[in-house]
C-alpha cells in the first residue's frame, strides 16, 4: 500500500506569483501610470520642504486667500482657479510665463531680478504670482476677508525677501531655514505658541545633525502615502457605515492586512514597481490604510440615529444627512484615524529606506549595515522629531472641530 502524502503539498505560494504576473501583463498600464504619479508626487513634495521656490510659495498663499472667497465670491473665484491651471499647463507644454516675462513685462526689474535671485524670476513664478495678485485683489474688495488676504499676501512677501534677499546674506543654507520657520510658523498657528518653539528647537536639531533633507524626503513620502491612505479608507469606511455587507466584508480585510508583517508588503510592491520611492509608498498605504476605515465607520455608526431621523424628517437626501450631520459629529473620530495613518506610515519609513525610498529609513539602514550607531541614532532621534510633530499638529486639528470643543466646554 502506497502511503498518501499528508499535509498535502498546496502551491499557494506559486499560486500567488502567477497571480501577480497576470496582473501585471494585464494591467501594467495602471501600475506604470500609478508608480508615476507616485514618483512625482514624492519628488514634488520633497522637492518644496528641501528647496522652495517663490512661486510655489505663491501657488500656497493664493489658495489660502482663495479658499475663504470661494463662499462669497464663488464664480470669480473659479475663474480666477481656471486661469491659473491653463497658464500652469501651458507654462507647462508651452513656456506661457516666459512668454509672458519676453514680451509683456518690462525687462530691466526681470532682468535684475534674474541676476540677483537666479531661477526666482522663471516663468513658474510669474504664472503663480498673477494668481496671487488676482485673489489678493479679490480678496481685499470683501470687508470680511481684507485682514486675512493682507496677512497671507504681506506673509508670501516677506518670506520671500527674508528667504531670497536677507537670509542668504547670513547663513549657507537660506532655504532650508525659510522652510524650518516656515514650518515652526504652521506648528504655532495651529497648535499654540509652546508647539511652535518645540518645532523651532527640534527642527533646527535635525539640520544640526546635518538630516535635513533626509527628513524632509521622508516627510514628503510620509504625506504623500498618508493622503493616498486617506482619500482610499474615508470612502471605504464611510461604505462600510452605510452597507452591512461592505462592513462585514471589509473587516477580514483590514484584519489580514494589520496582522500581515510588514515585509511582506514589499515583495508585490517590487514585482509591480521596481526599486525605488514607489514601492515603499505603496507598502506604507497598504499597511497603514486599517486605522483610517475602521475608525471612520466607527465614527459614522457612533452618531446618534435620533438626528438621523431629524435630518430625515426634515426631507433632507442621504448625501446631505452624511455631510451635513454624520460627518461633522464623527470628525473628532475621523482625525483619530488620520492620525493613525501617520503614525503608521512613518513605522514604515526604515522598512521602505530597504527598497530604496530614501530619506531617514535609508540612513537609519545604512546605520544598521555598516555598524554605524552615530548615524542610525541621529536618523532615529530625527524620525522621532517628526512623528511628534505630525502628531502634535492632527490632534490640534481635532481639538479645534466644533464637536471638540463642545465636548471639553461640557466637561
């Protein structure tokens, strides 16, 4: 009698890689316009926390005005958006804004401008200043909003003269210290005063132990994996609140994924994207992508089905009861999940530095490899800066929800 072979041998393994291998015959397309993206994405992000530039200042600050006038002034507004994108594309394809600084504006102040500042007179800047100039004036016309445009336009100039015309005169690196008050500036305006000096202090230590533009590519990775983790798990979470199945469905999922050891990740992610920033930013979605679903059904389901019911007796539409009602009452719940997806997407940082991604995870690697405890600490003590800067800067974000601040009036 010929014995039977037990366990018997199941090819899941194998089974996986044909999968893979179908997946990118089939849909190679996808996964190249997505590793793209991906790519510059980072490289964009990086790119403005390491060296900004004037006129993607400008692009920031006339978003800031916009945004307030997009209630007031809605149509001219998104005119205004419009123009901006066709000159941004065609600045793009065409060299709009150089034919703009050519033919329309007077040459000796660019001229000098160029001399002076190098690159800061590009086209680039021109397209992004005309945005800035429109919405400034825009802007200054509403009693409502005069204040703030002045603070935000007169904020972008002097950034601008302290970044390009006074700091070069006294330090080596100009833009690195523009984008550390810069950011110290952010963490004061929405955290408090003590959270802004923390910033100052503990950003300044990162570029004194000279891992300032590491930390900054890993932020940029960071924020990219996180905005990509969001804008999937809201949608999914949010599904899940409303659809019982979708619910029961997911949640296996999101178990798999949690208990799944993080390098595992990496092997579909290098199959479909090679080396490089892209498959680490995927393997940090994937594995931080559980907190923001779960927390946001959670949120949804927590809402209290008696103001449902109003907003339905009322005859106000699903769409109006989601965002009008359960949205706003679970947004203290929401950001909790964003800030988990944070705090675990900077977890993956030194998984991803292993592929190639860069940033501190290389640094905190390259410490590991070569037996380097100096370098492995100083990466570490850096990744520790901004996980409790991210941190410090979602949670003050929560607490200023109206909900939040009910809640502690209550208490």
């Amino acid at each position: 009698m010929t014995p039977v072979d037990f366990p018997p041998s199941i090819p899941i393994g194998a089974g996986f890689e044909a999968l893979n291998r179908w997946l990118k015959s089939t849909f190679g397309w996808f996964f190249d316009a997505l590793g793209a993206f991906i790519s510059w994405s980072v490289d964009l992000l990086s790119g403005f926390f390491t060296e900004p530039a004037a006129g993607q200042l400008a692009l920031i600050a006339a978003v800031a005005v916009a945004l307030p006038l997009l209630r007031i002034r809605t149509v001219p507004v998104l005119v205004i958006a419009a123009a901006s994108a066709l000159l941004l594309l065609l600045q793009v394809f065409a060299g709009a804004g150089d034919w703009i600084i050519n033919n329309l504006l007077p040459p000796a102040p660019i001229l000098w401008l160029i001399d002076v500042t190098g690159e800061y007179a590009d086209g680039f800047f021109v397209v992004a200043f005309l945005s800035l100039l429109a919405v400034t004036v825009l802007g200054a016309l509403e009693r409502s909003t005069r204040v703030r445009t002045g603070v935000v336009a007169g904020g972008w100039l002097v950034a601008v003269l302290l970044g390009w015309f006074v700091l070069p005169l006294l330090v080596t690196e100009p833009e690195a210290l523009l984008m550390l008050l810069l950011l110290s500036l952010l963490a004061w305006l929405v955290a408090g005063w003590r959270m802004g000096l923390f910033a100052l202090v503990a950003l300044a230590l990162v570029a004194s132990v000279e891992q300032w533009t590491n930390a900054m590519d890993t932020l940029g990775l960071v924020l990219v994996a996180s905005v990509i983790a969001v804008a999937v798990a809201v949608p999914i979470g949010v599904l899940a609140a409303y659809n019982g199945t979708v619910s029961k469905t997911v949640k296996p999922i999101l178990d798999l994924m949690q208990t799944m050891p993080a390098f595992v990740y990496l092997i579909p992610a290098i199959f479909f994207f090679s080396i490089g920033s892209v498959p680490g930013v995927v393997a940090t979605i994937v594995f931080a992508m559980p907190p923001g679903v779960r927390l946001t059904e959670l949120g949804i389901r927590q809402v209290d089905k008696e103001l449902v019911e109003a907003g339905e007796a009322f005859g106000a539409p699903s769409r109006k009861i989601l965002t009008g009602i359960q949205f706003p009452l679970a947004l203290p719940t929401i950001m909790a999940g964003i800030n988990q997806v944070i705090m675990l997407s900077l977890s993956m940082v030194v998984i991803a530095g292993m592929v190639g991604a860069g940033g501190l995870g290389n640094q905190v690697y390259q410490g590991i490899a070569r037996n380097d405890g100096a370098l492995g600490f100083e990466a570490g003590i850096a990744v520790v800066i901004l996980a409790i800067f991210l941190d410090r800067l979602t949670a003050a974000v929560t607490d200023k929800t109206p909900q939040a601040r009910a809640a502690s009036a209550r208490s």
